[in-house]
C-alpha cells in the first residue's frame, strides 16, 4: 500500500478529534476509502502555508531563484492558485502533460520538491 498523502494526514490530523461529533470521523474515513479523489479536495491551504514555511528557511541567495516541483495535478494547481499568497511562484509540474506548461527561464537555482 502506499504511503499516504500529505493532504490525507493533513486530513487525518484535522478530523481525528472529530470523533466526538457522534461518528463523523467514521463517514469521513468510508469516504476515504471508498473515493480515492475525495483527499484531492482538502488540505491545499495547509500545503501551501507549509511550503511557504519551508521557503522562508532558505538562504537569502536560496530565495533568489528558487522553484516549487509538484508531483501531481492538485499539488500543482494548488501552489499555482493559493501560493501566489505566499509569494510562491507557479508551479514547476511533471505530472503528464505538465512540462506542456514550460520550465522557468531562467532554470531554478533551488527547487522545493512535493509529491
């Protein structure tokens, strides 16, 4: 089985002391399983914030010229959409057709890996 998605533990996290709201984190995990794109849908701002984080402890040269790399389609469409926000540049995605998007001119110095 494989390892589970940041924003699934970022779910699981959140819900998990939901438990005393009379079996909501029991529907919350049948709709897990049961819907595999559901944990597509939640967590992103999470995400975001915490690249955000992991962008303000590179080096001042580090943030010059740095990149965001996503492995799937959520990741890349949430860092595009919110991480403006956080001053976060698009996304660099290698999902597919995402290198249909263009890699960064000048290439990234430094990249941030996700997925």
């Amino acid at each position: 089985m494989a390892e589970p998605s940041i924003a699934s533990q970022i779910v699981w996290r959140q819900l998990r002391h939901a438990d005393a709201l009379g079996g909501l984190l029991h529907n919350v995990q049948f709709a897990l399983k049961n819907n595999g794109d559901l944990r597509e849908e939640i967590g992103w701002e999470d995400l975001v914030r915490a690249l955000a984080d992991v962008r303000d402890r590179l080096t001042a040269q580090q943030k010059q010229n740095f990149g965001v790399v996503v492995g799937n389609y959520g990741e890349g469409g949430a860092i595009t959409i919110l991480g403006p926000e956080y001053h976060l540049p698009p996304a660099i995605q290698l999902t597919n057709s995402g290198w249909l998007r263009g890699y960064p001119v000048p290439p990234r110095d430094t990249l941030i890996v996700v997925g």
